[in-house]
C-alpha cells in the first residue's frame, strides 16, 4: 500500500512541478517548438514519470535534473536572443523552395522534404496549381508561407474579393527523377511524345528532372529541373 501512496504523491508532486516548469519557459503553439523544445519536453516527461516510480532514490534527484533542464533550456533561449550564429543553429532558418516560380531542389532536400510533401504542403494552403506560386518558403515551424505570382487566378481573385474558378486539370509525370507512367496513360499521352516535348532522348535524362506537369487547358509541360539553370 506503501507503494501505491508513493505512486500517487510523486506523481501529483511532478506534475505540480512540471506545470510551474513550462508556465517559466513561456507559452507556444505546437507548430511554434523546436527540435530542442521536443527533446526538452520529452526529458522533463521521462524524469517525471521515473519519479513517479521510483522509490529508489530521494525525490531531490529529480527535481535538481528537472531544474537543470530548465537553466539551461532559458540559458541557450538568452544566448539565442543575443547572438543570431546561435538562434540559426538552435531554431534553424527559412529555406526557400520555390523561387520565381523554380523549385530550388537543392533547398528542398536540405529541408529532408521530397516533391510528393512540397506538393502536399502547398496544397494545403490552397494552391493546387504550381503556376500560381512565385516563392514558398519553408518555415522553421515546418509551416510553408507562400507568395501567389502576380498574374496568378488566385492573386487576381483575391485582390477583388471574388472566388477563384475551378483549377483545370494537371498531372504530374514526372517526381523527383522518376517516370510516373500510369500518369502519361491517364492523358492518353505515350512518354515518346514526353520525351519530345522535353528535348530528351534518352530516359536516364529524366533524372534530372525534380518535376514534370502536363496542364490539360494550354496542353504544355512545365519542367522544373534539379540544378538551377
């Protein structure tokens, strides 16, 4: 019985004292924490629930290791604030995956991200037609912002107030370096006829494109390659 007592006192004495730890680190959202903040969190969690049932070793153990995190945690949050080398080292920085309408491909790898989640990402915020992106960055929180082109439907419409018509239908036939077949079918296109439209002659070249889509309503490709050009 002595246990179960134990259990329940140190689980309610942790919790007590991991509510005053993160009313001290300040509030954020959860698309707001960093790498740092999970790992962070995480510890305090794991610390916590090990003195819940632990009856081993003096309660003092853990809340000198739980304050320990803490310190530093509001240590290298300071340092951050006062030297930007350190801010972009602990939280990151900004990476800009599409620039002037171009998918930076060397960017999007930086950011471990491939064309299915860029795709996916800008979806997610309404743009189902890369035509209409000039820039998408992506940011530390893992959140893309996007800038709609100027000529874009979307631009257009939001500047009047007006609600933008249906997107025409787009395949991609091309990701990240690979012929997507079932997509040339679904077209009724062959990849010979691709491949012209490309200037390619040859299939391995197709790896050096991040992304190929065919617009049904002006009947082009628009390629984005790798490597800058």
């Amino acid at each position: 019985m002595n246990a179960v007592w134990h259990v329940v006192f140190s689980s309610i004495v942790g919790f007590l004292f991991l509510f005053v730890v993160t009313k001290i680190m300040g509030k954020k959202q959860i698309a707001q924490l960093s790498f740092l903040d999970y790992v962070i969190g995480i510890s305090l969690g794991s610390i916590a629930a090990e003195m819940a049932t632990d009856s081993g070793k003096p309660f003092y153990y853990y809340f000198i290791a739980m304050a320990l995190y803490l310190v530093l945690d509001l240590l290298l949050t300071l340092l951050a604030v006062k030297a930007t080398f350190l801010k972009k080292l602990i939280r990151g920085r900004p990476l800009i995956l599409i620039e002037d309408g171009k998918i930076d491909y060397k960017n999007l790898r930086r950011s471990k991200l491939d064309i299915n989640d860029l795709l996916s990402l800008c979806r997610a915020k309404g743009y189902f037609d890369l035509r209409t992106v000039a820039y998408c960055i992506f940011e530390t929180s893992g959140e893309v912002s996007i800038l709609p082109s100027a000529g874009s439907v979307l631009a257009k419409s939001v500047e009047v107030g007006c609600t933008p018509p249906a997107p025409s239908l787009s395949k991609d036939v091309i990701e990240d370096g690979r012929l997507i077949e079932e997509a040339l079918f679904q077209i009724g296109k062959e990849k010979e006829w691709l491949f012209d439209r490309l200037g390619i002659s040859e299939e391995k070249e197709v790896k050096r494109i991040a992304l190929a889509t065919y617009y049904a309503d002006t009947d082009e490709v628009r390629v984005h390659p790798k490597e800058k050009v």
